[in-house]
C-alpha cells in the first residue's frame, strides 16, 4: 500500500502542483507586462496632466498588488494556529491553507474608486 502511494499518487500530486504554480505564474506574468504596456502608453499619450496622473497611479497600484500578492504567497502563514514551524504540513493543511485564502480573497471588494476594501 505505502509503494503505490509514493510510486504513483504522491508524483501526481505534485505534478498537479507545479503545474498549477507554473499556471498561475504565466498569468502574472501577462498580467504584469499588459500593465507595463498600458502604462507606457499612457505615458505617450498628449491628455492632460490630471488624467495622465491618475491613469498612471491605477496602473501603478495594479502592479504593486501583482507584487505584493507574489511576495504573500511566498511567506508561510503563521497566524495559523494548527502548524507548528517544525512540523511538515499535510496534504489536509494544505487544503485547508489554501481553502481560508480563498475565503479572505472572496470577501475583498472594490469600491467606486478602484480601491480595495476587505470586510475584515
């Protein structure tokens, strides 16, 4: 039972990880270059020194969240109270990990401003 374990379900798990962390990276990485694109076009642009001002700071705003959301990630939670730093997690507190950040994501808003508010 233990050999079918680490031979195969074990190597498709973490198949199924790196390629969704691969995934998410891609996108980033779209994401960030389309602002960096937006952003040098709008410094381009002949508009007004308001609106230029204000376009430039929405899209500056977007990277840093970009950035700040990548560096996050990269921090281990230690406000959880169930994992102790010497313990290795479970696939459960991974699940579980993973489910509490979904949770806090989804109850993140935008105000008319473009602004982020969380209900916290």
């Amino acid at each position: 039972m233990i050999l079918w374990w680490e031979r195969v379900v074990k190597i498709n798990i973490r198949k199924l990880f790196i390629g969704e962390g691969t995934e998410k990276r891609r996108v980033e990485t779209q994401m960030e270059n389309f602002y960096y694109a937006c952003l040098y076009d709008a410094l381009k642009q002949p508009i007004q020194h308001a609106e230029k001002k204000t376009m430039i700071n929405r899209l500056q705003a977007k990277i840093l969240q970009i950035h700040t959301a990548k560096l996050e990630r990269g921090q281990l939670e230690l406000k959880t109270q169930d994992i102790l730093q010497e313990e290795r997690m479970s696939l459960f507190q991974l699940i579980k990990r993973r489910q509490r950040s979904k949770q806090r994501e989804n109850q993140a808003a935008q105000n008319q401003n473009n602004e982020r508010q969380t209900s916290m």
